[in-house]
C-alpha cells in the first residue's frame, strides 16, 4: 500500500511539513516494512525537502540524498523487499493448505452461514498452545442450520434458485449478511440474492469437510491510471480445483455427499451458473434502463437484454427486438473508453507522493483494470442499440461507437 493511503505513513507526511513538528530525523527500523517496491523513490524527496533525515540500519546512519548511488541501493532494497513478501505469503499457503487437508482444521477466514464457531481444545500447534492460544471448529448454528438444510432440499427437489430466494425473502428469513454484519461488511444486509443462495449450494463446507482456498486475494492498482497510488486487495473466486478440502469430516454436516453433489449436476446443466461475466451489474440498456444480463452464446460470453420482456409473458409483436452483446466487442473498447474519461478528468491524487507518476501519458489499463475501476468510482456503462454507442453513464466525454 501506499505512503499517502497508510495511516501512520500519512501522519509522518503531513508532520514533515510542520515547521513545529519538534524532531527532524526519522529512523525506519525496518526497510522491507517501510518501503515496498519504488516507494523509496516517491517518498525520500519530501524528507529532504523538508529538511528531515532518515536513518537506516542498512546504510548504518543517516541517508546522504547527495549520494548517486544511494537511488541504486534503496531500488536493489526494494525488490528485496518485495520478494520476501512473496516468499513468506507462499509459505503460509503450504502450510495452511496441509493443515486443511490432513487435519481438517480452521485456519481463519469467515464462518459459514449455518455453522458458529465453538472452542475444540488447546491449539495442535505446541508453541501456540503453550501461549494459551485454542483451536475452533465449526459446529451447527441452532438459528442458520435448517435454513442452510431447507435450501439444499428444496434445490434436490427441483425448485430453481430464483424461487429459493424469493421464498426465503417471503418468509422474512435474515439473510447471511444481516445475520453476521461483521464479516459482511460490503453486503447491503437486506435481503437474500440469488448470488448468496448460488454460493451456499456451491460450497462443500456444508457436507462436514472443512474448505479453504475456494478464494484468493489479489492486489490490483487502486487507479490505473495512477501507479503511485498503490494497490488494493480484491478477494477472487480460484478454481474449484485449487480448492482444498479436508480428508476427513470435520464438523457436523448440513448435506449429505450423495445430495451435494445431485445439486452440483442441477446446476451444470444450466450452463449459465458456470461462467464468468466480467461486466455484471455494470452495463445498463439505454432504451429501457434495465442491466444487461449475462448471456452465453457460442462459447462466449455476451449480454442481453429483453427490455422487460420474459418468457412467462405473452408476446407483444410491437416490443422492441432483444439486443445481444458480444463481451469481447465490449472489452476491446474499453481502455480506449478509459482514455477518452481520464483526458476530460485528469487524474487527481496525493500530487506530493505522485508527481513522478502522474506524467500525462497515454494509459495503458487492461479491460480488467478498467472494470475494476469503473466499479470502485460507481460508474456504470450505457449502451444504446439504436445508435450502438457505449459510454460511461454521467461521463459524455467517454462515449465510443461499437
Ligand atoms: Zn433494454
């Protein structure tokens, strides 16, 4: 993460420009904690431009910005840095992943809906335990489990998702979110969606095997457009097959193996629930204002959309014709979209941490980028079948022909 977006780092910025600040030397104990990648590069200015010092072991004192070497020397930290980042985070994989799967053991990550977690002794990890540290185990949630049982049942008999969901939205029942506000703290809590009930027939968990992996955590630039503002993380779905799964059970099931995997097969067979579509819940129809649902059709992913018109209704002749999509024809225009929004609003950031980063040339923001931050900034995209135009909603400046 960035200088300017860490909270301690921001204060120590925000000091440096205080004549009263009352130190002027700073000592970084540790460079690989400090400074990730290039932010030496970024930051070591604005110390020597406010006449601050930095101190590190590495150089064993005090950092002379005179010194042309200095910029090779603080670059060659960084990439160390960097790299044992790497170097650890695989560690605690293997590690984690072997003690799911042999032991069955949790290794953190949120409870499912259905479960609670409850005390299983004194931790397996000797070190741990002689800390006073314990292990947990899921066991059944008197209030969540029926209902977790009653969806798998109600899916084994045939019911579709979209009626699950409705039926528990009828009943009132809280949903997963509303129930576990604080592990759920970017889901709206109001009421059950088809996405939730899709993840809880879709999660092994609930056959009594303890689950890890099913998701990853990705760092991807806040904006793209602007390096220098760092990197957020993004939780991602792996594959199921860099699921781990523990070998034995582990906490009391809500399904049966038998009926988890028949529902598996209900939903292979709608082929839709398999693939990914990138643009979900960002491309709206310009003639009707409705989002664009995702649509598969000849092995590629596209959207349509049926302005209102389902099959459950009777057929007005007059409706308008259904507008389908291609996604690729969409995501090869849009880090062309992205430059057309970022030349009408230059990007604006921390100027002071940046100034090195933010020169205006062209972007050069995958289609990937370009969602993510499209949905970060709120924005959605329009497309209009009558002129078959795409633009950014609120954004006149971004709008391209397909
Ligand atoms: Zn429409």
């Amino acid at each position: 993460m960035s200088w300017p977006m860490r909270p301690g780092a921001a204060a120590l910025l925000a000091a440096l420009s205080d004549p009263d600040r009352g130190f002027d030397a700073v000592v970084s104990g540790s460079y690989e904690r400090a400074f990730f990648g290039n932010q030496f590069s970024l930051v070591a200015p604005l110390f020597a431009a406010a006449g601050v010092q930095l101190w590190m072991p590495e150089v064993g004192g005090a950092l002379d910005p005179e010194v042309d070497e200095l910029d090779e020397l603080m670059a060659l930290l960084g990439i160390l840095a960097k790299r044992e980042v790497i170097r650890s985070r695989h560690r605690a994989k293997n590690a984690m992943s072997a003690q799911v799967r042999t032991q069955g053991r949790w290794v953190g990550g949120r409870v499912p809906y259905g479960y609670r977690l409850v005390d299983a002794g004194p931790h397996p990890n000797k070190a741990d335990a002689r800390w006073g540290r314990r292990a947990h185990k899921f066991d059944i949630d008197p209030d969540t489990a029926p209902i977790v049982e009653w969806i798998f049942a109600s899916r084994r008999e045939g019911h579709s998702v979209a009626r699950i969901t409705r039926a528990l939205n009828d009943a009132g029942t809280l949903c997963p979110s509303a129930v576990d506000r604080e592990s759920n703290p970017h889901r709206s809590g109001t009421a059950w969606i088809v996405r939730t009930v899709q993840e809880i027939l879709g999660n092994p968990v609930y056959t009594g095997r303890m689950v890890w992996n099913r998701q990853r955590t990705d760092r991807v630039l806040v904006d793209p457009c602007n390096p220098g503002l760092g990197h957020r993380e993004v939780t991602r779905w792996n594959n199921p097959e860099d699921w781990v799964l523990s070998e034995r059970p582990a906490h009391p099931a809500l399904v049966s193996e038998t009926d988890f995997v028949a529902v598996q097969g209900l939903r292979a067979t709608r082929r839709d629930a398999r693939h990914t579509y990138l643009l979900t819940a960002i491309l709206r129809c310009a003639l009707c204002d409705r989002a664009f649902e995702g649509h598969w059709v000849h092995e590629t992913a596209g959207y349509r959309c049926r302005h209102g018109h389902t099959s459950a209704k009777t057929t007005d002749y007059k409706r308008p014709k259904n507008t389908y999509l291609p996604e690729k024809r969409i995501t090869a225009k849009l880090p062309l979209l992205h430059r057309l929004l970022t030349a009408a609003e230059p990007a604006t950031g921390d100027t002071r941490a940046t100034a090195s980063a933010a020169t205006s040339k062209p972007s050069t923001a995958t289609p990937e980028e370009v969602i993510d931050y499209l949905r970060i900034h709120g924005l959605e995209l329009a497309y209009d079948p009558r002129t078959r135009t795409l633009e950014i909603i609120g954004k006149p400046a971004a709008r391209i022909t397909l």
